[in-house]
C-alpha cells in the first residue's frame, strides 16, 4: 500500500506518478527518504512502472526516476485433496489465477496444472504409477514471478467397500467354511446360525476359510458326535433290559 524511495534534499517534494495517471507526494526526510501511498483503487501489477520527479523550493523539477512493481512473496501452500486408490486424477485448490502447480507422486513422478478462475487445479496421475493407502502426494503452487510456496499434503484413501464375498454351501458336520473374497489381506467374517462371528483373511487366490478350531462353539462339529454317543447309550439301555428280562425269565422256570 506504499511506495518509497531516496530524495536528494531534505523538504523536497517528490511527485510520483502510478501506471493508471495517478499522482501522490511526499516530502523528502532528514533521512533523505520519502514515502507515499498508493492512491485508493490503484491496482499495481508486477511488471508496471512507477515514476517519480523531485522538486527543490524554487520550483525547479528533476528527472523522472523509475521504479518497478515486483512480486518476491510467495504464495501459500495449495491444498491437496485426499484421492481414492485406483483414481486417474489428483486435484486441490490454489491461491491465485493462473499460478502452476506441481504436484509430486510417491515414486518422484510429477505433474503439472495451472490454477484455474474458481483457483482450481487438476492433473493426471502418471502412466504406471501405482497409488497404495497411506501414500502421500505434495503440491507446490508457482507464482508468475517464480515465488514458490511449501508443500501442501494429501493422502491416498480407500473410502469404497468391497462385494460381498461368496459363502461356499457347507455340508452338515464338516469342520471348515469357505468362500472367496475379493482382495487378499482383507478380513471375512463369518456369522453363524446362532450369533457367533469367525475371521479370516482373504489369502492370495482370493479363498477364505475356517479350520475346525473356529466351529466347535457353534455346535456344527459336535452334532455328529452327540448322536452317535447317545445312540450307543439307547442300544446299551435296550441290551441290559433284554438281559434282565431274561434272567427273570430263568428264574420263574427253576
């Protein structure tokens, strides 16, 4: 909102001229200096040109002197928007029309935007590379003087549930439950018929399953078993009341 500069002697007065015709004045300090302000709706681009004369208490004007508007603040770190595993674009928002972002992948890859009128940006990931959960992708946001920002940050998410996996029909006392999935390394859960879970991880042909360690609660693994040991007892029940009978039998005969 200022601009300043050195004058020759002191109580001179500097005229300085803006690029749109505008004028201010200053005068020239013990210091040697002056300092005016940029007139109310002057809007100064980097490249104008800014003027100025001097002068003394009897009139006499100097020169124009010359100035020019530069530009050495860089601009903030743009924002990165988080990206979902398996998205072709990144994008984020910048601070200024026309700035160029450079966005930075994983493996060193990097691409490039400009900032758009609603201080958008987008680029395309680049051919063959991957993006895993977790990784991190920086920007950096260029202004038209070359003022480069820090890294704005984002990360690469998975925020898309998988299909539901297939559940292979199981026969009654088998010892396993089956299925497939459809990532390996992911968790299955199984819910049984009467409320208890079992896990498992989807392994690298994309099957599931449970051992017999994950059934016995269930019940499924011990129905056989729980049959087979209670007919045993109804036959030895049967053999022992034949025998009696028959001994009773005997002895009604003596």
């Amino acid at each position: 909102k200022k601009v300043s500069g050195k004058g020759h002697e002191v109580g001179n007065t500097v005229t300085v001229t803006f690029p749109d015709g505008k004028t201010a004045t200053s005068k020239v300090d013990e210091k040697g200096n002056w300092t005016v302000d940029v007139p109310e709706g002057t809007e100064l681009k980097v490249g104008n040109e800014i003027t100025a004369t001097e002068t003394d208490m009897s009139g006499n004007k100097s020169e124009s002197g010359k100035g020019k508007v530069t530009d050495t603040t860089a601009p903030e770190a743009p924002s990165v928007n988080d990206t979902e595993v398996g998205n072709k674009k990144v994008s984020g928002k910048g601070h200024e029309v026309g700035n160029t972002v450079t966005v930075t992948f994983p493996d060193g890859k990097t691409a490039t935007s400009k900032v758009d009128e609603k201080g958008n940006w987008t680029v395309d990931v680049p051919e063959g590379t991957e993006l895993k959960v977790g990784n991190e992708i920086t920007a950096t946001e260029t202004d038209m003087s070359g003022n480069k920002s820090e890294s704005g940050k984002g990360k690469v998410t998975d925020t898309t549930a998988p299909e539901a996996p297939s559940v292979n029909d199981t026969e009654v006392g088998n010892k396993k439950v089956s299925g497939k999935g459809h990532e390996v390394g992911n968790t299955v859960t199984v819910t049984f018929p009467d409320g208890k879970t079992a896990t498992s991880k989807v392994d690298e042909k994309g099957n599931n399953y449970k051992n017999e360690k994950l059934l016995p609660n269930t019940g499924m693994k011990q129905e056989g078993k729980n049959t087979a040991f209670s007919s045993i007892i109804i036959i030895l029940m049967a053999s022992m009341l034949f025998i009696n009978k028959r001994r009773k039998k005997e002895n009604k005969e003596i």
